[in-house]
C-alpha cells in the first residue's frame, strides 16, 4: 500500500465495495465468545432469545456472524446468560486479542 493511503480506500477500489466488518475475524471472536457463554448457562438459542425477547433467528443471526450488536445488546445478552457483564467483555477483548494474533 502506498504511503499514506488508507485501506477502506484501497479495497473500495479492488472489490467496489467496503467489506462488511460483520464478517472480520473480531466479529466472529465476539460471536464464539456468545455462543460459548450461551452453552455454559445451557441455554439453547431459542431460551437466550426468549430472555431477550427476540426471536430465535435473531440469535442465530448473531452467533452466525450476520448480525452486529450493540454495546447495550451485550450487556442485555451477558445478564441473560448470568454472566457479568465485565467478564464477558474482557472474553472478547482477550478472544479479539488472539484473532489479531493468529491470522487465518
């Protein structure tokens, strides 16, 4: 990349379009971290969506990587698993960490 350049521009030129972060390796870091807080509650997607008051698709969405979430979302989808709030951010800060470490 040329000096100075930004890679938003770069890959806009390459693909004609920016690519959707929800695909990133941090986006599915975050998704492993659900899904993993979900399963240790033993919860299934439709008992999280419940609790949540969304539909089933709407989690799988979320742990598929197709749908992003919001700060508020995760501190709703954290208690609803019975975890603190905190620890489950610092899972995916640390989960985040090692995706950026080990590219694919």
């Amino acid at each position: 990349m040329p000096a100075g350049e930004e890679e938003g521009p770069r890959l806009m030129r390459c693909f004609g379009r920016r690519p959707n972060p929800v695909f990133s390796d941090e986006y599915r870091a975050l998704a492993e971290v659900v899904i993993q807080a979900r399963q240790e509650a033993g919860l299934s997607q439709r008992e999280l969506a419940a609790r949540l008051g969304k539909a089933a698709s709407h989690v799988s969405m979320i742990e598929r990587g197709q749908r992003r979430i919001d700060s508020l979302e995760l501190l709703l989808i954290a208690e609803a698993c019975g975890v603190s709030p905190a620890a489950l951010f610092q899972r995916i800060s640390d989960q985040v960490r090692e995706a950026r470490r080990c590219p694919a």
